[in-house]
C-alpha cells in the first residue's frame, strides 16, 4: 500500500445536485484515499461555466459533508483558474493550432463518432486556417503515425488494459472551446498536477477520455496518476444516470440508505449501524478487503 504520498479527488461538475452516479463516483474515490490513508481533495469543475447552476457547488459540498465525506484542504474552482489553462496551452507551442471549422463542417467530414459523442475531426485547419475562416477553438495536434505515443496505453484498476490511438479514435482535439471556454481535457489535466493527484477513481464514461489526458501530461511533464474508472449507474434502460437525463436528487434526510445503496451498487457489505461515522469506519474496511 503506497499510503503516505496517496492523493486522490473528487471533481464535480456543479450543474446540479449530487445523484445517485456521482454519490457513487464521490464513495469510492472517498474510500479508496482513506484505506490508503491518502488525502481526498475536492474540485468543482465548473470550467464550462455555461452549464454550472448557480448555488450547486454550495449544495454539493453541503451534501458531501452531511455524508460525512469530509474533505482536506480548500477547494479548487476550475473558473477562478483560467490563468493557468493559458499557461499550460502557451507550454504546447507549436503543437496548438487556431481551429475555424463548424461543428457542422466536421460533423459533414464523415469520419465517426469519439468515444465522448464529438464527431473526430479530420485535421482541416492542421496546417493554418483556411482563407475566409475565422478562428473557433484552439486544438492541439496528436501524433502521426509512427510518432511517440501514437498509442496510448494504460492499466486501469477496474477495467483492466486499455489502449487508444489517438489519431484514429480522436483527431486532433479541443483545449479552448469556440465559445472561449478551456476545455476539461486540459483544465483537468493541470488541476490533477497541480493537486499532486495520483489516484484518480471516477465512472466508465470518462474511460474514453483518459488516453487524451495522460497525452496531455506526457507534452506537459506532468506525471500520470493511476485511474481506476467505476462502473456506471443506470436508468433501467441502460441510460447513464446524469443531471442533463432527470437524475433525482438525494433524500439527504436518509443519509444511511443512501449510503448502504451506493456501497451495495459497489459490491461492498457493510453492516447495519446507527451512525454515519460507524458507516465509514466499516466501509474502508470494507474497500480494502475487496479492492486492495
Ligand atoms: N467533472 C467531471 C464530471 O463531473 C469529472 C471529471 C473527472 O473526474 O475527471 O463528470
């Protein structure tokens, strides 16, 4: 057990209230920082300002706390952080490029779907804008064929190997929206260095995501945490459970059901017991029993 350097996170984006998913997500990056006796810290990712809602971050936290996930240190918010976006963007150089196409135009390009539902992009303005285009989004270049890490790999701790080509799976991808905003690719890329985060447990839908993160860290020299990616919550037609679908929110009036559901929904058996304190005390056993 590495414990003393252990840094682990939980990162919201606060479009809304916790829900069943994202308690899931907070759960167990929660536990795993504890049964290594790490640090957990909390950042609310509300870079896409457009999709934060006002008093979520606030309502989140509160929740975290009345769960009695309690968190060390302050916490980071990704909106007060645009300085070190740039920074970090300045850092790629030449690998960055000004971006003019529509969404439409690379959707009309033809070449599928990324694993995050963004059409891949065909590399059109690679090699300077087109006469008549104005720059959208900020881009940067992934490997061609033949170049150090055309490849991505990596162990993740729930799902086992993972390999990604970026070229082919992505294209080269977006770190400044058209609408000015940084893109989470990159802003959770500086925080988790910044943070000194070195286990990163979150859900499935972020597998996809991951190839694209430690590229990111290997152009910058940024370590590469571990990641472990959960399993999902799902409506009962198989749909991930999200804000955006109609999630419910928590019935924080009940805080040990909803405590024994999502350790259940992790495959752990915690005992009945009349305290949330006494809840994680055998939940962390729990964890380290199984997934240790
Ligand atoms: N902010 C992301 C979300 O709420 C999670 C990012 C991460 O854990 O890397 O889906």
């Amino acid at each position: 057990m590495q414990s003393a350097h252990y840094t682990g996170r939980f990162a919201p984006s606060p479009s809304g209230p916790l829900h069943a998913g994202s308690l899931v997500a907070a759960m167990a990056s929660y536990l795993d920082a504890r049964a290594h006796q790490g640090r957990w810290l909390l950042r609310m990712e509300d870079v896409d300002e457009a999709r934060t809602v006002q008093g979520a971050a606030q309502d989140i936290a509160a929740s975290l706390s009345q769960l009695g996930m309690h968190w060390d240190g302050p916490v980071l918010v990704q909106s007060r952080r645009q300085q070190h976006y740039q920074r970090a963007c300045a850092q790629l150089g030449e690998r960055v490029y000004a971006c003019g196409c529509t969404r439409k135009e690379i959707a009309d390009s033809r070449l599928g779907i990324a694993a995050d539902g963004a059409a891949i992009y065909p590399g059109t303005c690679r090699s300077g804008l087109a006469a008549g285009k104005r720059a959208h989004a900020l881009r940067v270049r992934v490997p061609e064929p033949g170049q150090a890490l055309e490849q991505i790999d990596f162990e993740d701790r729930w799902q086992g190997w993972q390999r990604q080509h970026l070229a082919s799976a992505v294209g080269d991808f977006v770190l400044r929206r058209a609408d000015g905003f940084w893109a989470y690719q990159l802003a959770v890329v500086v925080d988790d260095a910044e943070q000194g985060v070195t286990h990163i447990v979150r859900g499935a839908d972020l597998l996809g995501s991951t190839a694209r993160q430690i590229y990111l860290q290997s152009l910058l020299g940024y370590p590469t945490p571990t990641y472990l990616h959960l399993p999902l919550v799902t409506h009962a037609d198989g749909e991930k459970l999200s804000k955006q679908n109609g999630a419910q929110a928590l019935d924080l009036n009940q805080p040990l059901t909803l405590l024994h559901e999502a350790a259940r929904f992790l495959g752990l058996e915690v005992a009945r017991v009349d305290g949330v304190a006494a809840f994680w005390e055998l939940a962390v056993l729990a964890w380290r029993r199984r997934y240790l």
